[in-house]
C-alpha cells in the first residue's frame, strides 16, 4: 500500500539552500536581539534554584560544543572537504539548536528529552510570544486549511519553506499512524485503512501535530551520513558551501543566544558566568566569551 498523504513536491537543493539563506538574512535584518529584554515573557521568569541549573550547565556545554565544530568547519580552505563536511555540519547546527534549546526549556521548568516533546513545546513557546519577531513565525492547521502567522509579507519563501515542512511532518506522522492497526486512519466506508487522507482526517493530524516553527525548519537538517539530499547538495554548482557555512552559524548563533538570554534570567548572572568561567579555553576565551560579553554588556 502507497501513503500519500498530500501532494506537495520535495524541496529542491537550491530552493532549501535559499529558503535558510532567507532565514539568515531575515534575521541579519531584524537584528531583534534586544527585544528580548523588553518582552514580558522574558521579564516574568522566575528564578530557578542552584540545584536545578545543573543539568541547564551540561545542556549548554553539548550546544555549544556543537557550535563550535560548526564554527571552525569554514576555516579549512579545501573546497572538496567543505563539499564532505556538508554530512556534519547539518546535523553540527541542529543538535546545537537542540541542546540550547533544551537548555531553554529547562530554564522554563519543563525538563525534556524526547525530541518530539521538545519541538512541541518549543513551539508553544513560539505561539506565546517567547521570541524576538525574527523567529516568532509559525504555521497551524492541514494543508487544505493551512495558516501562516507573523511572517512578513516580503519573505514568501520561508512561508513555501513553513508549508512544505508542514506537509512532510504531516506525513511522517500518518505514515507512522497506517504501519499500526490500533492507530491507522480508516475508511468510514470501507474499514479499511486509508492509503490517503481526507480533509477530515488531516485536520485531526494537525491537531497532533501541534504548531510548525522555525524548530521545523531546523530539523531538517536532522540527517543521516548516507542522505541522498547531501548528495545532490553536492552535486549541484550552484551551491555555495562556504556561504551555506556562513549562513548556518549566523542562524545558529541568533537562536541559541536568545535562548542564553532567558537561561541567564532563570538562573541569574553570577550562576551563568560561573558556568562560563569552567569551560574549556576554547570555548571560554572564543566564541562563548565573546557572545557572553556582548549579550549581557
């Protein structure tokens, strides 16, 4: 039996290399940062207990031990292993969005590992306002009925990017949902199980399927080694590994700095430069220092 669920083509390599492009530059021209000290949200966290920051200081130092392979991939100018870096540096940036923003939502009170919890809960957060306009867009409903909120008119290609990670989601979840008799979609008619779904049926997906964020968008980078999608990355000339890198690490550092921005607030500065002052050198006195000086200056 054949799932379809909807039919949304695939997201081509050049189109998903400009969709974060877009992402990158939205950001770069927002550069909303400060915003987040204005924000009631952030204004109202409650202050955590030195017992809870624990986990929060080994959160932090997988994300951004992550950032930091991901940050020194572009120095090596050998255009061959930039082209084969493209299988780590995918998931590099992923998992250092994951860690920090677990690390977030530590700070938040809701301890999470599954990965599936952590982007729904990171969404909600995205719904009540959390972050700063740069990445505060997110998409609702299925794809027959499909919403996108506080996204500017100007960037229609985050919102093509938003729907076509919507609808892959929406599949994955339906593909799961048929492959077990308890779970499975059924013809009212019939009984049978559905090989597609129906309006009805995909408005009762999305409903399981939460909110689709900028969280989303990320996971896509989520991949395997073996991925054909590196491949036709690499494949294609029109692609630009170094900017890509580039690209990567600005969206990167946006994310996890503002989530360093409450972490910070729940746990209070003086907590928060001790876990600075026990990192490793390279970490302390690079790229996590200097955030640190700049965020909190």
């Amino acid at each position: 039996m054949t799932l379809s669920t909807y039919n949304t083509p695939a997201v081509s390599p050049v189109s998903f290399y400009d969709a974060f492009r877009v992402i990158g530059a939205y950001i770069k021209l927002r550069s909303d940062l400060d915003s987040i000290k204005n924000n009631r949200n952030y204004n109202n966290v409650e202050r955590l207990t030195e017992e809870a920051t624990k986990p929060i200081a080994k959160l932090l130092l997988n994300s951004w031990s992550a950032e930091y392979a991901l940050r020194i991939t572009p120095i090596v100018n050998d255009e061959q292993y930039l082209q084969s870096s493209l299988h780590w540096t995918f998931p590099q940036a992923y998992y250092s969005v994951l860690f920090s923003a677990r690390a977030f939502l530590s700070s938040q009170g809701f301890n999470l590992s599954n990965e599936e919890l952590i982007r729904k809960q990171i969404a909600n957060l995205v719904v009540l306002g959390y972050y700063p306009e740069s990445t505060s867009y997110y998409a609702i409903g299925s794809t027959y009925n499909l919403k996108i909120h506080r996204l500017h008119k100007n960037i229609p290609l985050v919102g093509d990017f938003l729907r076509e990670t919507r609808s892959h989601n929406q599949n994955a979840l339906f593909r799961s949902m048929q492959t077990n008799p308890k779970t499975a979609l059924r013809s009212k008619i019939t009984g049978t199980i559905s090989s597609e779904v129906d309006p009805e049926q995909a408005r009762a997906l999305s409903k399981s399927l939460g909110y689709t964020s900028y969280f989303d968008l990320l996971s896509r980078l989520r991949i395997s080694s073996t991925s054909r999608d590196v491949e036709q990355f690499r494949l294609d000339s029109s692609f630009n590994v170094p900017k890509f890198h580039t690209c990567l690490n600005s969206i990167v550092t946006h994310i996890n700095s503002v989530h360093e921005l409450y972490i910070a607030k729940a746990i209070g500065m003086d907590s928060y430069l001790k876990i600075v002052s026990q990192l490793p050198d390279y970490l302390r006195k690079g790229f996590v220092g200097d955030r640190t000086a700049s965020l909190f200056a």
